[in-house]
C-alpha cells in the first residue's frame, strides 16, 4: 500500500519537543508564557515553588491527566474556575481545559475540554501530538513499594505503545466496578447469582486483553531492559540479566489461554467473592517483579541496586517510544538526580545529551552534573505575588 504523503509530512512536522507553554490558574501559576529550545531545560527553585506544576502541565497535554492527581479540580488555581494549558509542539497546538465543578464555567456540564489545532478531540488522541517518559520521585518506590505503582507504570506505557489498550483496561475497570457491586448485592440476598452473568463476559473480555497486552509489553521490554541496566552497572549485569517478571493470580495450565485462566479462577473463587463482597482475581490484583539471577530484587537490593533497576527501566521506556516511528519522545526527571550516584547520574546525562528535548528540575543547580549545566539552558522560578513565573538564567 502506498504511503499516504500527508501522513507522513504530519508526522515529520511533531518534533517530539515542547517549544512553548501557556499557563492560565494551573496550581501557583495565574499566568504563563514561554517559549523553549532545543537541548535539556533545567527548572530550578525552592519546593513547592512550581517546578513540578510545569512538568505536570506537560504531562496533561500528553496524557489529558496529571500523574499526580485523579481529581482534575487539584490543579486549577486557589479562586479560579478554570485552569487552561496550551502548549505547541512542531506544527501542533494542543490544548487542555479543566473546569471546577459547580463553578458558572462549568454550567454546560463538561468539566474537561481538550482541543488540538482547534478541533475538539479525545485524551487518548494526544499520545499521537506529544509524547512524554516521565522520571519522578515516587518511581523511587517501583521495586519495593506498592503493586499499584507498578502496575500504574506498565499500564502507562501499555496505553502508549498499544492504541486499544487504554480502552480495554477502562472497560475492565466498569466492569469491575458493576461486577463489585452485583456481588456486595448478592451477599446481603437482594441480588440472584445468575445476574453475575452479564457482568462476567466483558470482565473476562477485557481482563484477558489487558493481561495478554501486558505480557507482549514485558517481552518487548526484555531486550532494553537487560540492555540499559549492562551500561549501567557492568558489574551487576554480569551477575545476571535484570528483567521483569508478570505475577498473575490466574496462571494460565497448558493449554489454557488468559481467558481461559481468568474464567477458571472466577469459578474457583466463587463462593469466596460473595463472601468478600469483591472481586478476588484479575489484572487489577496482579503485580510485576523486578527479576534478577533468578530473584526477586525487593528481596535482597541495596538502594542503589534498586535505583539501577528503575533507571534502567525508564531508559528502556525511552527507547522502547522512540522506536514506534523514530520520534523520542520528551523526558521529563523531576528532581531524581538527587537520588542517584555520580556514575548513574553521568550515564543519564549522556542519554539526555541525545536527545531533542527534556526537562529536569531540581532545588539547586549545584546538584547537577556539569556536563548537563554545560549544554542546558536554565528556567529559574520565582514566586510572587500574581503568582509563580518562570525566568531564564542561573541566578
């Protein structure tokens, strides 16, 4: 089939970069406007001045959501109705507005609107204008720290690499939610067993379908993964290749796929579920394990070990993005250099080096390689009374 050549000018017009930034009431921010360039932008000043706000805001744009809230009204200024983001990216101009709800703004019932180049669109749409792999200090916690932090950063990339993934994974989570309440019902007898019926099926449907997506995107991480971490730390590689491992509570027998598997363990659990009132197995109870020489990291890594491990995942996330049409996509380290030795800190100046564009954001510069000072342009954020703002320089 041919190339369709307006496809592919669209796509050699996204750069993959933010070249600027409009910000209306969004957290500190009554007002924003920035332009930026190519190469590392350095974000520096106090905590709670506003630098993770900017990378929140890119975030939004890529995502339609914060990573740092699922209540959209957390980020729209103290007083304000609305929180506006703009930001342009190669010939795309994308834009977010959230709305406090029960505010006048919010009278026609919508509470997010999104437009790109002026047409209104869908969240899922935007991974397709701008693209972002984002590095934060609760990643910190991935190897060691809760199920749903892991589970939230594969699912992440999951919906990036793979266009009916974010779908499946909502319609997973309605039926959960329903088929929770079916069996609440059941419990106190103002519901029959055999309404559980209708709920299963797109349970088992979607379920499946996020866990073999899943599993396709371990594999794919396999190679990078392993990869990221030999440069990082030799020494650690050569005691065993650093992997992922899927821990699922309905292993699928021989012969068996993860529906099947899926479907088993609900019959299995049955009675169990009635009982608790909940759903007891299923991808939203499955976990990952950062595997290497055969085990468990959480069980035996130093910290460093387990930073290696993280940071080597989000190179892999990197490259893995990069390859799906050669574009990298925006990093974005939100004040994680503080956290990690000065060889693991050189190794991500020269992946950063690479690339078009990233933001990194710290409370000093001082704590940051020279090599990275050298090729970056810094952003200093100063509070004030109309709010925060952005100045360009290193003092």
């Amino acid at each position: 089939m041919a190339e369709d050549p307006g496809a592919a000018t669209a796509l050699a017009a996204r750069t993959g970069m933010l070249d600027s930034l409009s910000l209306t009431d969004l957290r500190a921010y009554a007002a924003l406007e920035v332009s930026f360039g190519r190469g590392p932008q350095l974000v520096w000043g106090p905590n709670a001045a506003g630098k993770t706000s900017l990378l929140e805001a890119a975030v939004v744009l890529a995502r339609g959501a914060s990573h740092r809230t699922t209540t959209d009204a957390e980020l729209i200024r103290w007083g304000g109705d609305v929180a506006r983001i703009e930001g342009r990216s190669g010939d795309d101009t994308i834009e977010v507005a959230l709305v406090r709800p029960g505010s006048a703004s919010a009278a026609g019932g919508a509470r997010k609107r999104i437009r790109v180049n002026g047409v209104a669109r869908r969240a899922s749409a935007l991974g397709e204008r701008l693209r972002v792999v984002l590095f934060a200090p609760e990643d910190m916690l991935l190897v060691a720290g809760s199920p749903s932090l892991r589970r939230g950063t594969i699912d992440q990339l999951a919906t990036t690499l793979f266009p009916a993934y974010a779908s499946d994974l909502a319609t997973y989570g309605r039926a959960l939610q329903q088929r929770n309440g079916l069996l609440r019902a059941i419990r106190e007898e103002s519901a029959s067993r055999e309404e559980l019926r209708y709920w299963d099926r797109p349970l088992l449907d979607a379920g499946s379908a996020v866990v073999t997506a899943r599993l396709e995107l371990l594999a794919r991480l396999a190679g990078p993964i392993a990869g990221a971490h030999a440069e990082i730390a030799p020494e650690e590689a050569a005691a065993g290749a650093l992997g992922l491992e899927y821990l699922t509570n309905a292993p699928a027998a021989a012969g068996e796929t993860p529906r099947d598997a899926l479907a088993r363990r609900l019959a299995e659990t049955a009675e169990k579920e009635i009982w608790n009132g909940a759903t007891l197995v299923g991808p939203h109870r499955d976990d990952l394990a950062f595997i290497m020489d055969g085990r468990d990291l959480s069980a035996f890594a130093s910290r460093g070990q387990q930073r290696t491990a993280i940071l080597a995942l989000k190179l892999a996330e990197l490259d893995l993005v990069t390859a799906l049409d050669t574009r990298p996509p925006l990093l974005l380290l939100d004040d994680v250099f503080s956290e990690l030795d000065p060889g693991r800190r050189a190794h991500l100046v020269r992946r950063i080096a690479d690339l078009p564009q990233a933001f990194v954001t710290t409370t000093t510069l001082d704590d940051l390689d020279p090599a990275l000072r050298a090729i970056a342009t810094p952003w200093a954020v100063r509070s004030g009374g109309n709010g925060a703002r952005l100045v360009q320089g290193d003092a």
